[in-house]
C-alpha cells in the first residue's frame, strides 16, 4: 500500500509527532519520542493543516471577476496556491455588472464540478459586493456604477448559478435593506461579513445582531478621514463576537493598528492575502480596465507612476503568518491558526485534524532566517511603512510538502 511516514513539529500542539498517510487518508498520528525527535538528526519541519485563505481574488492575470474568467483559470489559480501552503481558499468575486456576476460564479462553480480535487480545495466563493458602500474610500476599488443596496432577490439568482456555493458575502450595514438581507443569509447558511462600510455605529450593531460574524479587512476599504469616535472602526474592534480579517502584507496596515487589532481580536482573527488578479507577475506595468498599475521591486502592487497608492495585495498568505510573529502579537501557532484555523470557524466548519480515517490536509514547512532575508526585508521595511516594520529580522515560511487528499506536492 502507498503509505507515507511524516515526523514533524507540530506547530498547533507544540510536540513532535509521527504520522502516516495512506491513500489520502490519515493512518495514524502519534506523539514521537524525544529520542527520535529533533536532538539527535536535523530539524524537524513544522506541520500544520493546510491554510485557508478567504480572499483570492486571481493570480498572475487570472481574474475570478472578469468576463473572460475560464474553468481552466480558476485551476490554475488553485494549482499556485500549493506553494504558498494554501489547501482551501474562497475565489472571491468582487463588484461588477450582474451578466458578470453571474458568469464568474457560474463559471467557478463549473470548475468544482469538473476537476475533481477542487471540490475538496473551494469550500465555497467570497462574494465581496457588489452591496457595498458607494462613498469614496469605503468603496475601494470597486467600480462605483455597480454598486448597489442589498437585494435579496438577486443575490438568490447569483446562488443559484454558483450552485449553492457561495459561502461567504461581504456587504455594508448602511442600507435600509441590510439587516434583512443578513439576517436571510445567515439563515441560509451563508455567512455574512462587513466590509467596504461607511455605516453608523449603530447599524454596524444592527449587522451584528441580525447574524454578521466577520469585518473583512478591517482597517482598509475606509474613510480617509473619520470622526475619532464614535466610528465604525472602534465598533467593529470592539464587538466581541466578530470575526476580523486582516491584510498583514506589511504594505496595507501600519504596524501600531495591526498590533492593536490583534490584541483586540485574538483568537478571531483571521489572515487573509487579498491576493489580486495582478499578484505574481514580473516586474512593471500593465494596462487594466480600471487603469494601469506598476508591480514594484519591492513586491507593492501601485497605480502606475508612483510608490503610495496601493492597487491591491500582492503577498502571500505566509507572508502576513510571519508579520504577525514579527510584530510581537502573536506566538508562531497563534500566527498559523489565524490562517489554518480560524478561517474555518468563520465558515461554521470543522478545522482539519490528524485524526486516524481522516482525509489528509496537512503542509510541512521551515521557518527560514538566512541572511539574504534579513537584508531584503529591511529594505521592504524601510520603503513600505517608514520604517514602522524596521524590527523585522527576515523571516520567512518555506513551504517544503503538501499532503492534501491523494495529492503530495514536495518543493525544494
Ligand atoms: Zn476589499
């Protein structure tokens, strides 16, 4: 029988263990003796479960909201993920015209159908608008003319054609039609998020009662300039019950907010990369529907022409896993929970386990600390947060395996 043995630290509870897999499945998961563990050979990797990233919106020109959108890109988006340790992720659909709205869930919905193994990797789509703030700043990038109040009639129909696979909605509390909507979705199963908000502190309590369970990226998609209190940020952080997700790329939050929100948060917290369509290609500019945008050395994704004006999250998962570390907030497993763990609390499922009969889902990684890190983040640093980021020493996952179903993707 094809069976692989694994030992390896794991992160979650803090020993070394030995398991074995088989066929895909989880044979036998052990705790493994100090003997065999890492005093006497080389370091053990880290095991975790795979990550779970709630936000993709593309990757290297493949745009899950674009009306050319194929089966095949959203294959190839799910087959680079591996590297970055991502098993599970939500293809998120951002605002646009309903015709294609439809198109792109209809169209990743037909990929889960047709290759097998994403059934296992797409638990569901993000759909992030297109009910969200018009207002500038709270609406982000998305295009004015398709935003729109929450229409439940609607949102029905673009469920329909993701055959049910919309798990995860993003929208702003400030519309007469919210708490209802929320309250609809919630009942469906669906689990509602607030983002892209200019509401009042007091609709933002309304959302929370009538069921929403996350802020999505908290901190960016907002008002420039906002009252010093009350406003919806202070509600959001200091709701207890809500999740929050963070962009902890290094470029989008400032150091002092994200150590702030992640003491407040804690164990709901949830990393997400934000990935963009334009993520992960070379250097240098390029022409988009919206306008051109320049990739950096730096890995800073901008509107062309200058260095502050950021276009859209260009980092991986991990990247945001280890800027946590670095800031001080989180311990190493607390980091990886925020993306292999939480995420799935946020869907109402159950985090993946080395439990025996159990499909495997499972990554091995290092944490590396060479020196050429250490020189290229402070460079990364400097240029990205003045300075604010200058304690990080460079440190970086390497992603070594992939154990995910009957799946095994080993890098060097
Ligand atoms: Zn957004």
């Amino acid at each position: 029988m094809n069976e692989s043995v694994i030992r390896a630290y794991d992160v979650l509870a803090n020993k070394p263990i030995q398991i074995t897999v088989q066929e895909g499945r989880i044979g036998s998961c052990e705790p493994l003796s100090e003997e065999r563990g890492p005093a006497c050979s080389e370091p053990l990797p880290y095991v975790a479960p795979g990550f779970c990233d709630l936000q993709v919106n593309g990757y290297q020109g493949r745009d899950f909201t674009s009306p050319h959108l194929t089966v095949d890109h959203v294959y190839e988006v799910a087959d680079v993920l591996w590297q970055f340790g991502v098993t599970r992720f939500l293809p998120t659909v951002t605002t646009q015209a309903y015709e294609v709205l439809i198109h792109c869930v209809r169209t990743i919905a037909q990929a889960v159908n047709e290759f097998p193994i994403l059934e296992h990797r797409i638990p569901g789509i993000h759909l992030e608008g297109p009910y969200i703030s018009r207002e500038d700043g709270p609406r982000g990038a998305h295009p004015r003319e398709h935003v729109r109040e929450p229409n439940w009639d609607e949102f029905c129909r673009l469920q329909e054609a993701a055959t049910g696979l919309i798990r995860l909605v993003t929208i702003s509390p400030e519309y007469e039609t919210s708490a209802d909507f929320i309250r609809k979705a919630t009942r469906e199963g669906v689990t509602v998020s607030i983002g892209h908000t200019a509401a009042s502190p007091r609709q933002i309590r309304e959302a929370v009662a009538a069921g929403a369970r996350m802020s999505t990226h908290l901190g960016n998609g907002c008002h420039l300039m906002l009252p010093r209190h009350p406003n919806y940020l202070w509600e959001q952080l200091a709701a207890d019950g809500l999740y929050a997700s963070f962009i902890a790329d290094g470029f989008h939050l400032p150091a002092a907010f994200m150590k702030v929100a992640l003491r407040t948060k804690r164990d709901r917290a949830v990393l997400v990369s934000d990935l963009s369509a334009m993520a992960g290609l070379p250097l240098g500019r390029y022409a988009t529907p919206l306008c051109e945008l320049e990739i950096l050395e730096d890995g800073r994704l901008v509107v062309a022409g200058q260095r502050q004006l950021l276009a859209g999250a260009a980092q991986p998962i991990t990247t945001g896993i280890m800027n946590a570390v670095v800031l001080g907030e989180a311990t190493l497993p607390q980091a990886v929970a925020m993306a292999a763990v939480t995420p799935y609390q946020v869907l109402g499922m159950e985090p993946s386990r080395y439990r025996p009969g159990l499909p495997v889902n499972l990554i091995l990684f290092d944490v590396d600390e060479s020196e050429k890190n250490q020189s290229s983040d402070r460079t990364h640093a400097n240029l990205s947060n003045g300075g604010e980021f200058a304690g990080l020493p460079g440190k970086r996952i390497h992603i070594r395996a992939v154990y995910f179903w009957e799946e095994i993707k080993i890098f060097r």
